[in-house]
C-alpha cells in the first residue's frame, strides 16, 4: 500500500503542475493511432500467451491441449485485475483442473516472467542506450542476448533453480523436466520471446504519429517496458495498478521526454492495454469454444 499511496501522490502532483500542458497534449492523440495501437498490443498478448501454451505443454506430459491452456491463460490475464496477479495462477489451475497441478503452471509462468523480462530489459536498455548515446551499434548487443535466450530454454537448470525455490518447491510440488527442452521447441520459445515486444513497439509508433517521430516514439515504448518491469514484483496490486504509471512517469523524465506527454500516454496505454486483455480473452475463448464443438461434432 505505501508503493501504491507515493505513486498515487506523485502522478496526482506531476498532474496538477502539468495540467495546461496535459490540455495541448489531447489535442494530439487520434483514434486511428488508438485502434491500431489496440490491434498491435493484441497481438503482443496473443504472442505471450502463446508462448506460455507451448511452454507448459512441453513441461508437461498429458497431451494437453493448446487452445485451452491459451484459453485458460487469457482469461486468467483478465481475473488478476481483480485482486492481484496471483489469481489468475489459481483460475488456469481451476479451469486445467486433473490435467496439471498448480505447481507447474506457477514453474511455467516464473520461467516465462524470468526469461521474458530478461529479454525485454535487454531490448529496453538497447532502444534507450542507442537514442541516449546516439549509437545504434548498441543493438548489435541483442545478438548475444538472444543466443543467452536459446541456451536458456534448452538447457534445464533455469527451470530447476527456479523450482527448487524453497517456498515454491515446498508448497506446490513442482513437476519439471529433468532434460532441456528440444533444439526446434527452444528456437521456437525464443523467437516468440523476441517477437513478443515488436508489435508493442510499433504500436507506439502510430500512437504518436501525430507529435512525435519513429525513433522518439520507440523510446517511449522502451520506458513503458522498464516500467511494466519494475513493478512485475507488486503481486498483491492489480497489475501494477498506479505503479507503473508513476515509473514511467518518472524514467521519461530522466531520459529528456515531455512530462505531459508522459502522463497522457501512461493513461492511455493503461486503458488500450486493458482492451487489448480483454479481446485477446475473448480471441482464445471463442477458438476454444469452435476447437471443441468441432471434436464433439467429430466424435
């Protein structure tokens, strides 16, 4: 609550002393830029919750099927608005129920949360490196940072350090494979992990189309990532909620970027992702829904 209480306390003063600047700021956002914004951070989600699906099936054996791991997985996106993040870990074991334990769905989710957020610090801190210095060479980094990413999934001491956590191991009898995941199954979860911030990236691009360049805007999006980051630990607070606004707020500022515009965007991206949530919900949810009539219609 004291996280929640400053964050508050620091968006409602950076408001208050920006307000005629925040005034000029609205006048800039279009709803084009808005809907294709939406259309890009759904993508992005559906690339993570894909993700997850193929990680959790490879960690599992059972044959789970796909499109209800995703389906699972979307909607339990949407249930740790409510009262936290860890909700939703409980909604996919209830809805996978007797097909895997709620012991490897936190293992999966952690491993996803380490890897992927490892890889989006990396990309971050390149994009924000680069425009800061002025040295694109600096995204010449990422290459050995996506080679450490494929050795990561094919090896199997990450998910074994992480399951051996003492509380977590102790509390939710993890299941993890002995061996690394398969050479194809571990480019695949890497090539996902990488991809998985582009479309977001781009987004912000024809967000702020009509004030800010290319370059510019990506730096943006890079900030927002940092942010997202940072307050992936807030499990209690619903994803974030107020937290992130305020660190984005607070990392534009010291990179150089308009206080107004930071305020503005943080609010608004906060909202679009919210749709984007929700639609990539009801995306798996209704291919679940055909995916099973057609095995009852078949069977």
């Amino acid at each position: 609550m004291a996280c929640v209480t400053a964050a508050l306390a620091y968006v409602g003063w950076m408001l208050w002393r920006h307000r005629d600047e925040l005034r000029a700021s609205l006048a800039d956002i279009a709803p084009g830029g808005m809907a294709a914004f939406l259309v890009l951070a759904t993508l992005s989600i559906a690339v993570t919750t894909t993700y997850h699906a193929i990680l959790l099936c490879e960690m599992v054996s059972g044959g789970l099927p796909r499109l209800r791991v995703c389906s699972a997985y979307a909607v339990g996106q949407i249930v740790r608005y409510l009262p936290g993040k860890v909700w939703g870990l409980f909604y996919e074991a209830n809805v996978l129920g007797g097909r895997v334990n709620l012991g490897s769905i936190t293992l999966s989710v952690l491993v996803q949360t380490v890897l992927g957020y490892a890889w989006a610090t990396a990309l971050a801190a390149a994009i924000l490196l680069a425009a800061y210095t002025d040295t694109p060479a600096l995204y010449l980094l990422l290459v050995p940072a996506a080679c450490v990413l494929w050795l990561a999934h094919r090896i199997p001491w990450p998910r074994r350090f992480i399951a051996a956590l003492p509380l977590l191991g102790k509390r939710f009898d993890m299941q993890q494979p002995s061996t690394g995941l398969g050479t194809v199954v571990s480019i695949r979860l890497s090539a996902l992990l990488i991809l998985n911030w582009m479309p977001f990236l781009a987004g912000w691009i024809f967000l702020l189309a009509g004030s800010h360049g290319p370059a510019e805007a990506v730096t943006y999006g890079a900030a927002y990532i940092l942010a997202s980051i940072a307050t992936t630990a807030l499990v209690i607070v619903p994803s974030g909620l107020v937290v992130r606004e305020a660190l984005f707020t607070w990392l534009g500022v010291a990179i150089g970027l308009p206080v107004a515009d930071l305020l503005l965007y943080g609010v608004v991206v906060r909202l679009i992702l919210t749709l984007a949530d929700l639609l990539n919900a009801a995306l798996f949810v209704v291919a679940d829904w055909r995916d099973q009539r057609t095995a009852a219609d078949q069977g």
